[in-house]
C-alpha cells in the first residue's frame, strides 16, 4: 500500500469517527441519565472533535477488517478508544500535570473553559467510553461486550495509562525535590508501554476481539500492537526533540528542557532510528500470518515510525 492510499484512508477513517462522536455527544439524555449539562457536553465535543489522527480507532477499524467485520459495533468501539485517549489529553494537559496551553493547535480545554470543567469534560469522556461498549449496538453478544470493557479498562487504569502517567510524573521528580530520576533504558521502556503503548495495542486486541480472533492471532496481533506501542513512542520522542509547536500542534523540547529520560536522550538519535527501524520489521513480520489483507496494518507501523506529527 502506498503512503498516499494509507493517508487518505486515514482521514476516512477520521472523518467517520467524528460522525459517530458527534452523535455519541448528543445534547438529549440517554435512558438512565438524567440531563445532559450544555457546558459539559460543549467541552466534550471541543476536547474530542478538534483534530487528532485517530489512530486507536483507526487500529480497531483496520484489525478488526482483517477478520472481515465492519459497520456499528466496529465504529462505536473505534469512537469509545478515542474518548479514552481525548480524556487522558484534557486531564495531562491541566496545570497539575503538564501545564500546556495547545492542543492539536488550538488552546487545552482548561485555557478555552476553565480547570473544573476540563477535569469533568475528562472524566465524561472516560467514563461514557465505558457506556458505549457495554450497550447493546456495540455488539448483541454480551461476552464480546465485557471483554471490550476489560481490554481498555487494563490498558487506561492502574496498570496501564494512568499507572503510566504516574511514573512518569514520578521520573519528573514531582514527588521528590524535583530533580529528574535517572531511568534505565528497560525502566523507560516499561513506563512508556503503560503509559502509551498500552492504548495502542488496546485498539489492536479490542479489533481482535470484534473480529472473533483465535489464541494464535492474539498472541500475533499482540506483537504487532506492542512493537507499534514503542516505535509510537521513540518517534514521539524524536519529534519532541526536532519538530516545533506550529507542525505537531502542541508544545515541544519539553524532555529535553525538564532533563527527562527518553530512550532518544539515552541512546542518541541514530540508535533510536535504528532501534525505530528494527520495531517497524518486528511489526510487518508479526502480521506475516495475514498475508496481504495485514498490508494496511504494515503501513500502519510505517507511518507511525516516520510521521511527521
Ligand atoms: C492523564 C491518565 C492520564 C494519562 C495521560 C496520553 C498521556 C497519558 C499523556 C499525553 C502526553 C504525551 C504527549 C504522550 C506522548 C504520546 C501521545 C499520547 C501523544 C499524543 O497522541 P497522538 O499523536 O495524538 O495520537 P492525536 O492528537 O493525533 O490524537
């Protein structure tokens, strides 16, 4: 698949995603809630709708292809991984966590409302993704429905990404004197799987789990969603260090100006593109069981290992 066909069907994907968000946020209350605040809802929509590559769901819509399934359940599961990633967005960006004013290139959803509705336009989102998965349209099969629920509620919490953002709040020296710790590259590796990379294979499995997939080709896509979780994660870095505010849409040179640990900081730029490379091949040849229906997975790693944003 060329980079260009890849590019596009991203933006399909990203557009189709909005849709279904935009109809997810309706203002009228569901059975069961009660009303659905104006201000909450706005916030909401201005957090998730501004922008993003949509690359969770785009894991979930392309894995769970693979196994031929398309239509509601698949969109509703792509949307509900989206609002878990736009939550952790809104909640890292607050002043007492990474104090950033720009997001996806327009102001953090606390500089454009206010803290209070940041933080609940956050905690709405991660919680309605919950409600979007255990209901009914996501699938008429309740065991498929509960082991969506336990694949993004283990890769978000404790022991995923918000496990994560706390070691890495931790590296920072926050609990301490402020002074950065010194991470090896096998502590960092294991922060960064938690606090990113668990998401992304997250879109991975829960596509596998949509798609009916046998234990062999969990343990394959589960390679795949891992060595896409850290290349992600050094191209993020490597970005951090060359790229600026005005091309990624948020703030840059951070690592480099707190003295955090990154594997690119550790090994230099040259081992981390090489290292980058490596993860791309471990990526594409995980899915060699496929065949070519994986090509928009392998150009999936590709784009994530040499993005420009
Ligand atoms: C607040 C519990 C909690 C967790 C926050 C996601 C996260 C954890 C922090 C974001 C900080 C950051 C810049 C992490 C690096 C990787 C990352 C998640 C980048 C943003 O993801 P993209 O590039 O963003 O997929 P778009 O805007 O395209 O959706």
């Amino acid at each position: 698949m060329k980079s260009a066909d890849f590019a596009s069907r991203l933006a399909d994907v990203a557009k189709t995603v909005d849709g279904v968000l935009m109809k997810l946020f309706a203002d009228e209350a569901l059975p069961g809630e009660i009303l659905r605040p104006q201000r909450v809802v706005e916030s909401m929509r201005y957090a998730a709708l501004a922008g993003g590559k949509r690359l969770r769901p785009f894991l979930v819509i392309e894995t769970a292809r693979l196994f031929g399934k398309d239509g509601e359940g698949v969109l509703r599961t792509a949307a509900a991984i989206e609002c878990v990633h736009c939550y952790s967005l809104v909640h890292d960006d607050l002043p007492a966590m990474d104090n950033d004013d720009l997001r996806r290139g327009q102001p953090t959803t606390h500089k454009k409302y206010d803290e209070a509705t940041a933080i609940l336009a956050g905690d709405a989102l991660l919680t309605v993704a919950f409600d979007i998965l255990a209901d009914e349209p996501t699938s008429p099969d309740a065991a498929t429905r509960i082991a969506l629920v336990k694949s993004l509620a283990r890769a978000s919490g404790l022991g995923g990404m918000v496990g994560g953002q706390l070691l890495d709040l931790e590296a920072e020296g926050r609990f301490a004197d402020g002074t950065p710790l010194p991470l090896t590259d096998t502590q960092i590796l294991r922060l960064q799987s938690m606090k990113t990379g668990a998401l992304l294979f997250a879109g991975v499995e829960m596509g596998a789990i949509i798609g009916g997939a046998s234990a062999a080709e969990h343990e394959a896509l589960g390679r795949y969603g891992r060595a896409l979780g850290v290349a992600f994660q050094i191209a993020d870095d490597l970005l951090d260090e060359e790229s600026d505010a005005a091309t990624m849409g948020k703030a840059t040179g951070k690592d480099a100006a707190m003295g955090k640990g990154t594997l690119v900081r550790l090994w230099g730029k040259e081992a981390a593109r090489k290292r980058l490379g490596e993860l791309v091949e471990e990526a594409e040849s995980a899915l060699a069981g496929f065949g070519d229906k994986a090509d928009v997975l392998r150009e999936a790693a590709r784009f994530v290992a040499n993005r420009d944003r």
